[in-house]
C-alpha cells in the first residue's frame, strides 16, 4: 500500500536533489516500527475476534430449517458432523490459524479442539432438548411424564428411536454412533431429565401413595381405625384377687387359688362361721390384688419401616431378662404379634396398589452401565414414612388401651379391698346373728309347749292338772333361759334349772334335751333318759291323760353348720279342750310361725260314778300367728 503511494510524494523529493535517492529508504526506516506495531495491533484483533467470527459463521452457516415443525431450526449438521464447518467456516477458521484443508490439518490446531468442545458441549444440549421433546409428546411420557410411571430408565430412553434424536449419535474422535450404542451414549448425557423425571414421579406416587391410604384407612392420617379396636394393646392384662402369705419381708402371692374378684371369694375365707354359737369371727385369709399380663410399652419401639421392637428387643430394653416368665414372654409376644399384624395388613393394602407398587418397584434401573445409578431411579422407601406414621398411631392407641384398662382394674382393685372390709363387717353382723338365730330357733321350738294353757279345772281326784302346770312352769323357766344366757346358757343352768322345776313339780319329767349347746325339744321319754331323772310315780297317768308329745320334722338346711330341727310340737288333751300347738321357726327372717288347733267339747258326759267326760266334740279351730325375734 505504501508502494502505490510512492508516486505522489515523488515530487516533493525533487527538491532534495543531493539526497533524492535516499528519502524513501529513509522513510521506510523511520515508519517500519510503527507499521510492525499497527501490524501486531490489527493481528492480535484478528486473533481475539476469530472465536466470535466462527461462532457468528456457525450460526449462519450451519442453522438449518429441514424440520418444519422447529421453525427456529437446528444445528444438528455442525454438531454431528464437525468436519462440515472446515468448508462452511473456512476463512474465519484460517483467521484463527486453523488450517481448514483437512480434518488432520485443523487437528494440529489448539483452537480446533476449543472448537471441537464448544460444539460438544452444544450436542450435549441439542441431545438432551431432542430427548427431552421427545419424551414430553403425548404419545409417549406427556408433558409431567406421568404416562412413564411404572417404566425403567432404560425402557424410557429407548421410547425415542435414535434416528429422531440427531444430536446424539456423534462422539467426537470417533465415529458416528448408531444402534444400541446411541443409548448407551445417551445415559451418560441425560442424567438431568431422568433426575427431572424422576421428580415428576414423586410427586405423582406421593399423590398415588395419599389416595391409597385414604381408600384403605378412610383418612390420611395414623389409619388407626383400621389397624386397631378397642382391645389391642390390653388383651393381656387381667385382675385376681388371690390369698397371699408372707415370707421374710416378701409378699408371696398363691397363684393358683385366685378370684376374678371378691363377689366369687367364699364367705369361709374371710371369717364366716355359719351357725356360729359366740358370735365371733372364725379363720380369716388376707387377699392381694394381682395385675398379670402387664407391658412396659413405653419400652417398645418403632423402626423406619414401621415395624416393632421383637419380644427380646423388648425385654433387654425393658431390663426383664431375670423377671420375665415363660408365660408372660409369651404374652407380650401375642400382644406384640397382633398389632404388628394390624399395621402389616394395612400397610399391604396400600402397596398393592397399581400405582404405588410402580413407584416402588418399577423405577428400577436397567440396561444401563453406570452401576452407580443402579436403584437410585425408583422409590422403595415411599411407604416409609406411611409405615412410620400408621405404626406409631397403632402404637398410641394400644398405649391407649393399655392405660385405660390398668387404671379400671387398679380402681376395681381398691373397690375390692373396700368391699372386702364391708363383706367382713356384714359377716361379724352375720356370725352374731347366727348366734341370735340359735336362741330364737330354741325360743320357737319351745314355744309350742310354752303357748298351751289348761282351759278347766281338773275334774276331782284327779292330778293332771298339777302336772300340766309343773310342764308350763319348766317351759317358761327355759324360755327365760334362752334370752337371758343364750344357747350356752341353756347347757350351763337353764336346763338344770328347767330340772329341778319340773322334779319339784312332781312330774319328774324334762321338756328341753340340751345337747352340745343346743335346745331341742324331746319326747317325755327321751327327756327323761338324757337328764338322767328317773320319771317316777305318775308318769304312766300322765302319758295316759295327758299326752305330751313332742316331735322334731327335719327341713333342708342352707348350709351344713344350719341346725336341722326348726319346728316345735305340743298336744294338750283335757276332758273338755284338745289343743294342737305347732312352730315353725324361719332361719332367715328370724320369724317364727306358732298354729294352734283348737277343738272344745260341745256336750260333756256327767257320770254317776267317776271323772266328768266330753261326749261330743266341736270342729276343729285353726290359728296362726307369727312372731319376729
């Protein structure tokens, strides 16, 4: 350029005639430094803007628009082909030093491998958009990718042929990749959309996982109502009263002679004497209230997959190795069983589900050779957190149960032992009353004899009627006996008492036997023998006149210690008046029932000679009264 320019300065030298020849050398010499820096200026600008005239050349040269559906085109001829770009792009290629001749003459070039990895790193894009719209289409994953769920990583990569998916079948420094070997390429470059994915999926199968447990439990939250009742947690645990002794300082519980509670304990046991002739308590054994089938169940835990502590987790927790029973193992192992049974069988329902079995098993990673993605593209775990939420809920309702019922048996407990001391109080009464109940069942026995009262005078010559009367005055004195000293009052004096009345009285008989501290009433015979008093003179007129007749009519007793004889009898014969007196005496009401039957003569006989008689009798009279000790 500076040569061309020569020849309008030629003139201006013609006034330098000595040193014409000489200006241009000159010249040249003094401006050669500032042309060598003008020159590395303009080549190192040439240098720094090559990368940017390439990448403005790539996209002009090598967009294409062959796809009418992708109006913005591509570029899948440079990004698959790299060798193109040394004829679409050969003069900013040689401006940045790159020989563009050769594909083996651009590789000498650093800036070509630049080149080269701009345009991989641009394939790595193009690749993942075409999989990624592909994937995407309606007929094939949808938009959320949902219509995949259930599919492997490899079986949804392979959904795309790789003839559609241009930006991948090229590695660069080797040749172009077509068949299977696109998808085994391609997993190396689509991590993104398979993490993408997977992401979609979990919100699907959280969705899919929710809609299962509320199809099974009813609600979303711990499905307790499905899992448990009203007795999980408790079934176990049971209340006895059972005797107790102590030894040392120990309270030892007899197991096997306990109650369900104290209404089933017998009256024996806690002091009841029946028919008790003092009054007083008999024999009493103490009774203990005794939990069995207690759970510790603060010492049972839940794991992360909802299931519980085993039977010996149990007891190491609990620090029951040296206390725990072969029976009570086995009791916290059913009760352990049980509500691991409820939680399984629920949380089995939920996991068949279509969609939530998919999610959890589906998502395996197959075909693929980097084994460190193996299993990670799926979720096992889903229900964990599902399995965990049910499985403490369980949990809180057997602790629930377990509560509830210990405190009504621990409150059933102490109503026992209160009533137990009320039964006690009732048995004192009850033995005192049975005393009492002698002395009156005597008192009515006798109170046959007691009631008959001669209605006439006896005829002349005659003695009955002394003897009738000596009969009352014994059976008055005995009475008074019965309530004065009580049973054992009669065998201490009464009925020597009632003796010496009835020998004074001339009639040398005894109405009332005492034997082993009861009152009975006796024939005139038997009375006579067992007091040891000889009947004497006039004992035959009397059984002749007189009949005194004294009878003993066995009833069924409550009880083996209930006195056998509750009735009395007397029979009164006069010349004028016949009298039938009989009592019945009520055990448990303490009443004793008295029916005379009376029948007066309506026509005596006058004799000449001898005793006045009746010759015609009346009907027979019948009255009954009751009396209440």
């Amino acid at each position: 350029m500076l040569m061309s320019k020569k020849t309008l300065c030629e003139s201006v030298t013609k006034s330098c005639v000595a040193v014409a020849d000489k200006v241009w050398d000159t010249f040249l010499k003094d401006v050669a430094p500032q042309l060598k820096n003008a020159e590395i200026i303009a080549e190192d600008k040439a240098r720094q803007d090559c990368i940017g005239s390439i990448s403005e050349c790539f996209q002009k040269a090598c967009k294409e628009n062959i796809d009418e559906k992708d109006p913005d085109g591509s570029y899948d001829l440079c990004l698959t082909r790299p060798e193109s770009m040394l004829h679409l792009c050969k003069i900013p290629l040689n401006a940045c030093g790159i020989d563009a001749s050769s594909r083996e003459s651009a590789e000498q070039s650093n800036i070509w491998d630049y080149v080269l990895a701009a345009l991989a790193s641009m394939r790595v894009n193009a690749c993942t958009t075409e999989l990624k719209d592909c994937l995407q289409a309606d007929d094939r994953c949808g938009k959320d990718y949902t219509k995949c769920i259930g599919l492997d990583t490899d079986t949804i990569i392979r959904l795309c042929p790789y003839d559609k998916l241009m930006g991948c079948q090229k590695v660069y420094g080797a040749e172009n990749v077509r068949d299977d070997d696109v998808y085994d390429e391609l997993f190396n470059m689509v991590r993104g959309i398979m993490v993408n994915i997977d992401n979609n999926f979990l919100k699907e199968c959280q969705n899919a996982l929710t809609e299962a447990t509320i199809r099974v439990c009813g609600d979303a939250d711990d499905c307790t109502s499905k899992t448990t009742n009203q007795y999980i947690g408790a079934q176990t645990l049971a209340y006895n009263i059972c005797p107790y002794v102590i030894v040392g300082d120990d309270v030892v519980v007899a197991g096997e002679n306990c109650y369900k509670d104290q209404t089933e304990i017998p009256d024996e046991l806690l002091g009841r004497v029946e028919g008790s002739k003092t009054g007083h308590m008999g024999p009493v054994t103490p009774f203990a209230g005794k939990l069995d089938g207690v759970i510790y169940w603060s010492s049972v835990e839940v794991d992360s997959q909802g299931k519980y502590s085993t039977i010996d987790e149990y007891i190491e927790t609990a620090q029951l190795k040296d206390v725990m029973t072969p029976l009570d193992r086995e009791r916290v192992q059913n009760e352990l069983n049980a509500l691991q049974q409820g939680v399984d069988g629920v949380i089995a329902a939920i996991e068949s589900d279509p969609t939530v079995q998919y999610c959890m098993t589906g998502r395996a990673v197959k075909g693929m050779k980097d084994i460190k993605m193996e299993g990670s593209a799926r979720f096992p775990e889903l229900t964990k957190q599902t399995r965990m939420i049910i499985a403490n809920g369980a949990l809180s309702v057997a602790k629930k149960n377990y509560y509830k019922k210990y405190d009504e048996l621990s409150e059933r407990l102490l109503i026992d032992y209160g009533k137990i001391a009320a039964r006690q109080a009732e048995i004192r009464g009850e033995n005192k009353k049975d005393a009492y109940r002698e002395a009156a069942r005597q008192a009515c026995i006798s109170m046959a004899q007691i009631s008959a009262l001669p209605r006439s005078p006896t005829p002349p010559g005659g003695v009955i009627g002394k003897i009738i009367i000596g009969v009352i005055i014994v059976a008055a004195i005995v009475v008074a006996s019965i309530f004065t000293f009580g049973a054992a009052g009669i065998a201490a004096g009464a009925g020597a008492g009632a003796m010496s009345a009835a020998a004074e009285a001339g009639a040398g008989l005894v109405t009332v036997v005492v034997k082993g501290g009861m009152a009975y009433a006796g024939s005139l015979a038997t009375s006579a023998v067992i007091a040891g008093v000889a009947t004497g003179v006039g004992a035959a007129a009397v059984v002749a006149e007189t009949a005194l007749v004294a009878t003993t009519k066995d009833t069924t007793a409550k009880s083996k210690a209930r006195p056998t004889q509750l009735t009395g009898y007397y029979e009164m014969n006069q010349w004028n008046y016949k009298e039938k007196i009989s009592t019945k005496f009520n055990w448990d009401d303490i009443e004793c029932e008295k029916c005379i039957e009376a029948q007066y003569c309506t026509k005596p006989s006058v004799p000449v000679f001898g005793n006045t008689k009746c010759k015609r009798w009346g009907d027979p009279e019948t009255k009954c009264t009751t009396t209440k000790f």
